[in-house]
C-alpha cells in the first residue's frame, strides 16, 4: 500500500487496535488503480484530504453494492468522487448513481475522475444544496449512502425515506464522529448533537432496522422494512 493510501486510512481514530486493524486492511481487496489515481490528486490538489473515505471503507462500500445490486443509487456529500465511484460498481447495468455536492471548484475534477472510470455514463452529478434537489429528482431510490454535513443528517434522513423502495438500503457515515458520540457532550458542538439524535433516529425508527459498524468513523446500514 503506498504512502498516500495508507494517510487515507489513517485519518479517524482506530476503534481497533492498530495492528488489528491493519491486518484487516491487508486481508481485504484492495481498490482499482483508477481510485489509487484518485486518491493521490486529491491528496496533492484538494483542502482537507483526508475526508476521502480510503481504500478499505471504499471496499466495504462496493461489497454492499454488489450485494444488492441496485438499480438507482443517491449520495448525499460528493467530495473528490471517491466513495460514488465504489458505490457504482454494483450497480446494475442500466442503473444511476446521482451525487450532490455543494463545491462547485469540485465538480470538474470530479467529472475528470469519473469520465476514467467504467462508470462515467451511469453517474450523474448535481450541484446545489441536497435538499433543495432530492424532491427534483422524481425517482427512487434502491441504496442512498449520507456523508455530507452532520447537523443535517436528520434533515436528510425524513428527505429521503419515503423515496426508498423495500429492502433499500441507507448507509450513513461518521456515525461515530471519532468516538465523541460517547464523550461528555460540549454544549456549543452543534455536530455532535446532532448525530446522537440521528443515531437514536436510526435506532428507534421502525420503519426501518439498524446496525451501526464500527468501521473507521463508524458506518449505519438501516434496511427499508
């Protein structure tokens, strides 16, 4: 694993012990050299490198694709493109991946990565607040992954749970928020209230079952009942 990939991996608190953990990573499929490409620019190129979700999360990312095969994928929170193109790789063959973001300096490096992929045709990019375009999108949605900026992630949740077929699946992230989501809670940490709400959301929901992964930041799959 060369140097910028292993920074990717390293940018949240190990849940595991680190040894553990790398034995994890070294035991998993590694990614295609189209993300390794990726991954590299935006760590030469793009502020805040390490929000990239990394090698092994991307891996978990398209294992869950590939095991529903969904046919219309949403993702809340575009960055460089990095956890879209994973998602895409288990879509079905006529399927859509739409991803929104709100930086538009983003969007051409994003197409730039995309158009290299074998996914470019089934990705389409939108720019703009995320809950300005769900209701414009008139469809729905087999698997939705949210990464975007906590203090909405409730926000997000109610936009997108009536548009999501039986059984669809919603990925959320950061759900650990590097382990504060069990430290004394500062009273202006807007963030991390907000997640602690989510998280009960996603607990208590019933239209929807639940298991938070204490993959890196943590990782929520909630199935549609």
């Amino acid at each position: 694993m060369d140097e910028i990939s292993t920074f990717a991996e390293i940018k949240y608190m190990h849940f595991l012990p680190e040894n553990i953990d790398e034995y994890v990573v070294s035991h998993s499929a590694q990614e295609p050299q189209y993300l390794n490409n990726l991954t590299r620019e935006t760590y030469q190129k793009i502020l805040q490198p390490r929000m990239l979700s990394g090698p092994y999360q991307g891996r978990v990312l398209s294992m869950i694709s590939k095991l529903i095969r969904p046919k219309t994928i949403l993702e809340i929170g575009t960055f460089t493109g990095y956890s879209a193109l994973c998602l895409a790789e288990g879509l079905q063959k006529e399927g859509t991946l739409h991803t929104i973001d709100i930086k538009e300096e983003l969007v051409d490096f994003q197409r730039k990565h995309f158009d290299a992929s074998p996914y470019a045709q089934h990705i389409q990019q939108h720019l703009g607040q995320a809950l300005d375009i769900i209701p414009t999108l008139n469809t729905t949605f087999d698997l939705v992954f949210i990464d975007a900026d906590k203090r909405n992630y409730i926000n997000y949740f109610h936009a997108i749970i009536d548009s999501m077929n039986p059984n669809g699946i919603i990925l959320s992230d950061n759900v650990l928020w590097s382990g504060k989501v069990v430290e004394p809670l500062q009273e202006k940490d807007i963030d991390t209230k907000t997640l602690l709400e989510y998280n009960k959301l996603l607990n208590e929901d019933k239209r929807i079952e639940t298991v938070l992964l204490p993959i890196r930041d943590g990782l929520t799959v909630s199935r549609v009942i």
